[in-house]
C-alpha cells in the first residue's frame, strides 16, 4: 500500500478566505486525482492530474501536482459556504508493480461558514 | 443516465447472517471496485476487478467475496458478517483502470450487530 499523507484533517474557515489543502507521500504516482465527498453521497472527482509541475484549475480550485509526483496541492480562493465538503486525493499504484489498486488519503474534511 | 447503482442503500443484520451488496454500473466500464469508509481511516479499498473474471485484492479483503461474472455487475459478499464489518460502502467504476476517473455509488450503510 502507498500511503497518502492529507493535511491538515479539518478545516474551518469564513467566507471569503483562501485556504490550502495538502496531499503527499514517499511513492512516486503515475497520476494523482482529487475528489469532494458531501455527506450521504458518494465522491465525485473535481480533477486528475498526471504530468509533474502540472496546474489546473477549475474556478476558484488551483490544483498543483508535485514535480517528482509525489505529492499534491488543492488551494481556493474566496471559498464558499458550497465548498463545504470532505476532500480526497487518491494515487494509482500502476507505476509501481503493486498491481493497479487506487489508495486514497484520508481526506481533508472542510467548514466553510457564512 | 450514467450511474453506478448500489443496492441496498442501508441494511441492518446480524453476526453471521450471509449477505450481498449488489453494484451495478451502465457505462460500460471495465474496471470496478469496492470500498469502505470509516472515520478516522478513510476509503480503503476492500476488492478490485480489471475486467469479467479478473478480480485482485485490495487493502482489506478479509471477510470479503467478490465475483465479476459480467461486465456490469460486481456484487460484494459477506459470507459471515461480523460486528468489525460495520461500516459504509462504496462501489465505483472507470473506463479502464485506476487512473481514470471513479464514478461512485451512493453507498451502503451496513450495520451488524
């Protein structure tokens, strides 16, 4: 198993705050996705990313993957109370020979309040 | 709709008593899996399947079953619940592999007693 290192485990903040959420681990991935999980629902993915030193951004969510792969970053900009949910990364073990598991991190649980 | 149905959504039984978690997705994926969530440890996954009659274990197999007799289905089973079972669970599927985006259930929320 690849273990996936989140931090920090809970974060409450206000409106209008920027934050950062952190995922890493001594395993090199092929690919790193992350997801938000709401309460009574399944994860659903936010991003994939897959190229060392890559960025992508979906609004208001800058996702940063580490140039040796290792490790990840989710950072938001004036969040929302709608940003309020668990979020997960999650690592594919197909670059190593531990067959083709997915390993999550334990996620970053988010508050944001009015 | 694209979906992946899990049934039931909630169930309540008792120490060793057979049940099964059905799953079941209508996309056409060829990789499918098995999670459980609890606090404080997160998702890990229980079984994974590459393809129809190619399943592999995962992080915590034990007390589990799972078979891929077709593309669609992957039912989990549990031949002799046990209270350490309790937990929520998740089946997600992808195009091809883990790499690929995860479409999850809603979940099962079992409880042994």
């Amino acid at each position: 198993t690849q273990l996936l290192e989140q931090s920090p485990q809970f974060l409450s903040i206000q409106e209008g705050e920027n934050l950062t959420v952190y995922c890493n681990s001594s395993s090199v991935f092929s690919s790193l996705q992350w997801y938000r999980q709401e309460p009574g629902e399944g994860p659903v993915l936010l991003v994939t990313v897959v190229t060392g030193g890559e960025v992508k951004k979906l609004k208001r969510l800058t996702f940063q993957f580490g140039d040796a792969r290792k490790d990840s970053s989710l950072h938001i900009t004036a969040a929302q109370t709608g940003d309020t949910g668990l979020y997960l990364c999650a690592g594919d073990s197909s670059y190593s020979n531990s067959g083709y598991a997915l390993n999550f991190g334990k996620g970053t649980s988010l508050l944001v309040t009015p | 709709e694209a979906q992946v149905t899990q049934n039931p959504r909630y169930l309540i039984t008792v120490t060793g008593k057979k049940l099964t978690v059905t799953c079941s997705q209508n996309m056409n994926h060829e990789y499918m899996s098995w999670y459980r969530q609890d606090p404080g440890l997160g998702l890990r996954q229980i079984y994974y399947s590459m393809n129809v009659e190619v399943t592999d274990k995962g992080d915590v197999p034990e007390g589990y079953k799972v078979s891929r007799k077709e593309k669609r289905n992957f039912p989990l089973i549990l031949e002799s619940p046990s209270p350490n079972q309790t937990s929520l669970y998740f089946c997600a599927s992808s195009f091809q592999g883990p790499n690929q985006p995860q479409h999850f259930g809603d979940g099962t929320r079992l409880s042994i007693l």
